[in-house]
C-alpha cells in the first residue's frame, strides 16, 4: 500500500456555487415576487438537490502500482491507479509532477478516465530518457461525483523506476590478449580442453573417449585423439570516474554529458566481452554511493553491472580523491580500462598504479568537446588553463605507454587492442 494520505468526501466548487446561486435566486424572487429570478434559480436548485442526493456512501480505496519497474533508456513504464469502491464515482483525474528524466503522456501529465462500475482504474505512461533511479511520485488522484459536486484526493508515493543505461553500439574485430582463464571464446597459445584443431597424438592416460579419431587409430593400428587448443578468457576491469559531470545531458535522444559517455561506453564494453564469454568486473569511484561488482560473466552479470552503473549519482561537492588503488585490487593478467573526463588528475594515478603491477591499462576519454562552463571570464580562464594542464598529463601518462583514447563507438578500442595481441608473448616487468 503507497498511498500516504486521503481526503475525504467534500463539497466542491460547482456544489457550492450551484447552492449559493440557488438559495440567493430563489430568496431574491421570492422578496422582490420576480418570477423570472424563480426561473433562473430552479436549474441550479434541481442540480444542488441531485448532487446531494446521489453523494457517494463510501470512499474509495486506491492501490498504485508501476510495471514494468525497471527499463532502458527511451523505454516506458506505466503508473496505474486500481479504485475499488467507486460507486457514485463519474470520473477519475490522475495527475503526474512533472519530472526532468521522465515524460509522461500526455505531457501535462493529466489522465481523466469515465467511471461506470465500482471498480475503476487510471493509467499514466511515462517514458524515461536517461539512466538512472527517477522517484515517479507523488501521483494525486482524484474522484468526483456527478455534475462535479464533491471530490475525493489521494497521494500515491515511494514509486521508484529504474533506468538501466542503453550500450553504445560497440565491437570490437581484434582478439583481446593472454588470459589464464579457460572458460572463454578465445583461443589459448597452449592445448587443453576447447574446440580449436590443434592436430593429432598418441592416446594417454586420461583422454576423454570422446576425442579418440577412429580414423587415424585404425589406419595406424594405435589409439589417437584429436588435441585441441584450450578456450581462454579475458578479465576485463572497467573503472568509472564520477566525481563530477561535466556537459550538459540531453537524455536518449540529445546531447551526452560526460557521465553519459562514461556509462553508456561501459555498458556497451561489459556487453560486448560478456557475450564473448570473459568475464567483466566494475568499479566506480566518486559517486556518492560506491559501486563494485565482482568479475564474473554471463548475461546476468550483465544486468548487474547495468544495475550499478544506473546507481551513479555524482556528488555536489567532494574533495578530489588522490589514492591509488591497491596493486590486489584486480588480480590475474586482466585487461583494465578507465573510463574518465580527465579532468581531475586522479583517474590517470589509478592507470599509472595498475600499470606498474602488470595490467595492460587503457584510458578513454568521455569529456565533450563542447563544454560551457561559465560566463564568467576568470571561470573561463581557469577552465581553459586546466585544460592545457590536462593536456600535459595526457601525455605524460602515453609516454609509460598507457593510451589515452576517444570514444567513438564501434572500433573505440581495435587499435589498442591489436596492439595488445602483439604485445602478449612479450615479457613485461612488474612490480609485486
């Protein structure tokens, strides 16, 4: 039950002024005898007396559910409004506040429905437009009786819609580097149990009878099995930078602000490996509810992760944070990407710290090209010299050899992941 409070039945304003009007018309024709007073007065005496007459007994009983609860961005949910006990109810007016994320329909968020029985129902769609967790209360009801005489209001709250982001469209043609894993899609520089050819050999203790080729064990007179290349995985750990937005968001259909570029691109990198079979973790840094989800794969997971990114919330204010992570934080030979505006010095210290314990590390940068600060000519100042600091830190993180890319959807990532594949057989120092 989310209703929070109800109004009993009241007079409205139609009730009142058809009883004034009446009384006062009819107590004028009768001191002044003018018929013509006594005419004017009887519609709305016949109307106050009908309205009084068919008051409804009982008040009605309201339960607001929203489905579906959770959605992507540009899909739609639905509030509604079940009545119960509505009889003497003519029509039910639903009223949604307008909110910047959700759109409802139509866009003065007004909903009138005809009543006819005593069971009734008011329906408001809403469109979300950006990612997010969107409060779609409180929702007023309202039932009026027959020609609008008396009124009954409730407040539907605590309805919460969860928006999961939309992925980018985003592929990748090049195979991604050496895992230890032995569960994914791609194929491993060492044999094991997978599906790639690898050639043939003597039978031995423990081959699965599966994999005898009868062919070559009869024209060699011995057992042989087929050996194959083991199937590997890759951990792919992304790292989001909230601690702050910059540019302006124009949800699904317009423009993207920096923490639109940052998880939109996360979610369509964690699709795009999870469908592959490797695993993805994620963690998200300065938001003002910290967010982490383990490395594991499936779609599930996926829906995790989509969850997490959907909890973003930057903060008002926060002091930049200055820590690097641990070197245990991401264990193995993972792939780690950050994702960041760049404009605090923070996430490339993260880089700069993965990378020196082993992990192939990329930055991609999601601030927008066209970023209005402020009017005000020292705040552009300022911004345009952190800008060319900012710069200068771009490229002393590419000098240790850590990228720094752009986001541009399918293909974002081919040139450092070709480079990776290259790089893999290759012996690499680390600091443990």
């Amino acid at each position: 039950m989310t209703v929070s409070s109800t109004t009993p039945w009241q007079a409205g304003p139609a009730h009142l002024r058809a009883v004034v009007v009446g009384v006062v018309a009819v107590a004028g024709a009768l001191l002044f005898r003018s018929p013509t007073l006594l005419v004017l007065a009887t519609p709305f005496a016949i109307v106050a007396v009908w309205s009084t007459a068919t008051r409804p007994a009982r008040d009605p009983s309201l339960v607001g559910r929203v489905g579906p609860p959770t959605v992507r961005e540009g899909e739609a949910t639905t509030w509604t409004g079940q009545l119960t006990d509505a009889g003497g109810v003519d029509h039910v007016v639903g009223v949604a506040p307008l909110r910047n994320w959700l759109e409802p329909r139509p866009r003065s968020g007004v909903a009138v429905r005809d009543v006819s029985t005593v069971i009734a129902s008011v329906a408001i769609p809403m469109r979300s437009i950006r990612w997010g967790r969107h409060d779609l209360g409180p929702i007023r009801v309202a039932c009026v009786s027959t020609w609008g005489a008396f009124r009954w209001t409730a407040r539907d709250v605590g309805h919460r819609v969860v928006t999961l982001p939309l992925p980018a469209v985003f592929d990748a043609a090049p195979s991604s580097h050496h895992s230890n894993g032995l569960v994914g899609l791609t194929r491993s520089a060492r044999p094991g149990d997978g599906t790639e050819f690898a050639g043939l050999r003597p039978f031995q203790s423990g081959d699965r009878l599966r994999r005898i080729n009868w062919r070559r064990s009869l024209r060699s007179g011995e057992l042989h099995v087929t050996a194959t290349y083991a199937d590997q995985d890759t951990h792919v750990a992304l790292f989001v930078d909230a601690q702050a937005d910059f540019g302006d968001s124009g949800g699904i259909d317009g423009a993207a602000s920096s923490i639109d570029t940052s998880v939109r691109a996360a979610g369509a990198i964690a699709e795009h490996f999870l469908l592959r079979g490797d695993r993805v973790s994620l963690r998200v840094f300065g938001s003002r509810v910290p967010a982490s989800v383990a490395p594991a794969s499936g779609r599930a997971h996926l829906r995790r992760i989509l969850d997490a990114l959907a909890s973003i919330e930057p903060p008002t204010y926060r002091p930049l944070q200055r820590g690097a992570p641990r070197g245990d934080m991401v264990r193995g030979d993972a792939l780690a990407i950050m994702l960041s505006p760049l404009v605090s010095s923070t996430a490339l210290d993260w880089a700069i710290s993965l990378a020196s314990h082993g992990l192939t590390v990329a930055v991609i940068d999601t601030l927008p090209g066209d970023v209005h600060v402020s009017d005000d000519p020292s705040t552009g100042l300022a911004w345009r010299i952190r800008l060319l600091e900012r710069r200068v830190e771009m490229r002393a993180v590419q000098r240790v050899g850590i990228p720094v890319l752009g986001w541009d959807g399918p293909g974002s990532l081919d040139p450092f992941l070709r480079e990776v594949a290259r790089r893999a057989s290759a012996p690499r120092m680390a600091r443990r």
